[in-house]
C-alpha cells in the first residue's frame, strides 16, 4: 500500500476546499437567480370596471388601478387560472348605476294631437316603463358577460407570459440540481478524506486518486437526473412530495450526490421497470 505523505494530503485538502468554496459561490447564485425567476411579475393590460372587484385571494395576484394592468407574480397552471377566475365579482346594483340610462320614448307628435286621438296616458306610462326595463336588462347582462370574458382573457394571457418563463427557468433548475449533485459528492469526499487519513490512516491516493477526481463530475451528472427524472415522474421517493422549491431539489439532489452508491442502484431499477433485462 503507497500511503499518502503529508504534502500530498495538504494539497488534496487545499483542492477540495477551493474547489468546495467555487461550488458554493456558484449555488448561491443559482438559488437566488432561481427564486428570482420564479417571482417573476407578469402584467397585462385590463381595466377595472365600476361596480367590479376582485375578492380576496392569492396574494400574488394584484390590480394596478392607476396603470390598469392586472399582475400576477410565479407560475400560473391550470387549476390556478380556475381559481384566479372565480375572484371576478360584480355587484350588480352598483353595476347598473354605472350603466347609462336608455333614452326615453318620444312624445306623441303633433299630428296625432291634431287627429283627435286622445292616448291613454296610463297605458303608455305603463308601456314605455316595461320597455325601458326590458331594454336595460339584457344592457345590464350584456355589459357584465363583457367583463367577465374580459377578465379571464386577461388570466389566459397571463397564463400564456408565466408558461413562457418556464423554460428559463428549468435551466436553472437543471443547473442547479447539477450543483447540488457536486456538493453532496464534494460533502462525501471530505469524509471519506478525513477518514482513511486521520482515522484509519490508510489513505492511498496512487490507488483512489480517481475516485477523488470523478467523484465532482458524478455528483453533478446524478443531480441533473434526478431533476429530469422526478419532473418526468420516472422515479419518485417514498413518501416524497414533489415542491416547486429551489431549496428542495437542492436538498434532494446533494443527497443524492452524497449517496451515489444508492442513487445509482436506485437508477439501475428504474431502468430495469422501464427496459427490463438483468444487467
């Protein structure tokens, strides 16, 4: 066995240490880019009419009276947008107060006058009140199927802007996972490090050396599938709730970094269910 001498355990130190402190720098712009993306502010242009509000919801979702634009901050699937739509609410009183009234019937000419003919005047009262009420009603409901179509063609095309961040996005989660993945291997290395060399004294770098140069590279191509294949519904854990948070695929991937042996194992199943074959 060719022990490592002292020199040559001071510069595998020094290299794991700068090269951890690189990994790290480098996660903690990738976190905050990350979150930075996903708090995107979406805006679309939509007024608000009289007599409509929105009732209280999500908190990313916001109205913008004095620019008229109606904003929405992360992402937007599915079951939100029908969520974001049941917020419309219009108060039908005020609403009506705000429509225009239609104009009044006109009078009876002056030739009809002159003819003799005497209209009843409570009879016409009557006519011309149920014709100005049956004019305003389907105003009234007009106007308000307007709104509403109005306000959730703007939920669609907010919709339409988050779905178009979502590419940006999953690179930096990839690139993410992949640091992640290098830091539970650089994690792994230090203590395997300090426990041939301190503990054991049997650290023998003549015949581990690529373990310690390959084991960075590994961890980063584990994180990365890890990611893709828990977005891909590949694999999943036990008991594992799958979060849109950049702090749970970190912690999921640098574990996984950390336990190559199991992840490896555990990818060596999965691709047995998906292809079969006993190698």
């Amino acid at each position: 066995m060719n022990l490592a001498t002292t020199s040559q355990k001071i510069w595998l130190c020094a290299i794991l240490t700068l090269l951890s402190f690189v990994v790290l720098w480098c996660t903690y712009r990738a976190i905050r880019q990350t979150n930075e993306a996903a708090s995107t502010e979406h805006g679309v242009s939509w007024t608000m009419p009289s007599g409509v509000s929105l009732r209280a919801g999500p908190a990313n979702l916001r109205y913008d009276p004095e620019q008229k634009l109606l904003l929405h901050r992360g992402p937007l699937d599915a079951a939100e947008q029908l969520r974001l739509r049941d917020l419309l609410e219009i108060d039908a009183p005020a609403h009506a107060a705000a429509i225009p009234p239609a104009p009044a019937a006109p009078a009876a000419s002056g030739r009809t006058a002159r003819a003799g003919v005497a209209p009843a005047s409570g009879t016409a009262h009557a006519v011309q009140a149920g014709a100005a009420s049956s004019a305003s009603a389907p105003t009234s409901a007009a106007i308000s199927s307007d709104v509403t179509k109005s306000y959730h063609a703007a939920i669609n095309s907010l919709a339409y802007k988050a779905q178009e961040s979502q590419a940006e996005q999953m690179q930096l989660l990839i690139w993410l996972g992949m640091l992640g993945g290098m830091l539970g291997a650089m994690l792994r290395s230090f203590v395997d490090f300090v426990g041939n060399a301190c503990y054991k004294r049997e650290l023998d770098l003549v015949q581990w050396w690529p373990l310690y140069a390959t084991r960075p590279v590994v961890g980063a191509i584990l994180g990365l599938l890890l990611v893709v294949m828990f977005k891909a519904k590949l694999i999943s854990g036990a008991d594992t709730q799958i979060v849109n948070d950049s702090y749970w695929w970190l912690g999921m991937t640098a574990l996984g970094g950390f336990s190559t042996i199991d992840v490896t194992a555990r990818l060596r199943q999965a691709a047995k269910a998906l292809f079969g074959g006993n190698n």
